[in-house]
C-alpha cells in the first residue's frame, strides 16, 4: 500500500509517502510559506519514489493539536489534492508524532506551549494515547507530579519536568505513526475522504469575541 502523509502542527511541515516496507520522508527546511512549500514537497517524494499521483492508495494527515496556519494548510492541502485522488484519508495526532520523535521506552507525556496561557498535553505509550490529547490552563501542571516529556515549545511550569531530546526527524516519525495507526484499522478504503483538524484551542478571533 502507498500511503502520502502531511503533517504542518510545529514547525516546518514534514511528509512521508510509505511504499510498503519503505519510505521516503522529508522535513521543510525551507523558509517559503506553507501555503507555497507543501505541494511541491510531496512531488518530490513521488519523484524519489518514482511514482505517479495515481498509485497513491491513502492520505495520512497530522490533525493537530498544534498551530493553527500549520494545520489549516496542511488540512486544505489534503482536500484539494482529494478533491481529485479520491482516496481514504487516515487522521494521526501530532502529538503523538512528538511522542515516537523521543524514541522513549515507556510512557512519554508530550506538553506543548498554546500561547494564550494554555498547553497541548498527552500522554503516549508505544504510540497509543494512555492520555488523550487535550489542552489545559499552564497552572494544571502544578497539580501533576513531573514526569518525562516531548516538546518544541516548552510550557510555562514544566521546568521541574524531563524534558527528552527530540532523537527521530519529524517525517520518520510521521511514519512511524502512520504504520502503527494503520495496522489497527479494519477496513482502509472505508476511512472519511477527509480529516477533521482537532485545534482543540479557540482561535484569537473567537476568544476576543468571547470577551469583546
């Protein structure tokens, strides 16, 4: 099965296109806006795989939670290219892309800075949540005890926690991720057409409404 991934939550925008065992990945490293970098990033990864848009058997999507642009394009990126491939499109959390990027044994909280005074947080074991993803109040964390976690953007009051180096680029990761999720669905061609991003946090725009 050809799988073409996306995920645009932290940073640069990563993708994978899984070839059955193997698989080509790429991490952005260039500054163009991802409005303008994302297509052509997933075209050279048909090109290194020597593949055409038309054996692709299924999209992959990192959902989020994570930045609000970076899962917005990635997101219309995948439905315009399915507005044509009309292929199944598998959501992945990328927090829990953050997780595998540890490569931890055990239980690997991941705490993510949101801004605004809130966090991404989960809590991942073996690639599956043991916490689901969620967003929280930075001060929640003075009520859990410190254990070892995953982060690009460090949150406010996580100093008394283990933060672990992230170990695997984020494509591989991205890949990983997808193996994991895909071995555990039933019946690939009957995934949605499209993915639902889980911004979990409200945007400025409806929490300045809520206080205008």
């Amino acid at each position: 099965m050809n799988v073409l991934a996306l995920d645009a939550a932290y940073g640069q925008a990563s993708a994978c296109l899984l070839c059955g065992d193997g698989m080509h990945g790429e991490t952005l490293s260039d500054p163009a806006p991802h409005s303008q970098a994302m297509l052509p990033l997933l075209e050279r990864l048909l090109v290194a795989a020597s593949m055409e848009w038309e054996a692709i058997d299924a999209l992959a999507l990192g959902v989020g939670p994570g930045s609000f642009a970076g899962i917005r394009v990635a997101a219309a990126t995948v439905a315009g290219l399915n507005a044509v491939l009309d292929r199944p499109v598998l959501a992945v959390s990328s927090l829990a892309v953050t997780a595998c990027q540890a490569e931890a044994q055990g239980p690997v909280w991941v705490l993510e800075d949101a801004r605004a005074g809130e966090m991404f947080t989960a809590c991942y074991a073996g690639m599956d949540a043991i916490v689901d993803d969620a967003c929280h109040a930075y001060g929640i964390l003075a009520d859990w005890p410190p254990a070892r976690y995953a982060s690009h953007r460090p949150p406010p009051g996580s100093e008394n926690w283990q933060r672990l180096e992230l170990m695997l680029d984020r494509a591989e990761a991205l890949a990983a991720v997808v193996r994991h999720r895909l071995r555990r669905v039933a019946d690939i061609a009957a995934l949605p057409r499209a993915a639902t991003p889980a911004y979990l946090q409200r945007s400025q725009a409806e929490r300045s409404a809520a206080h205008g």
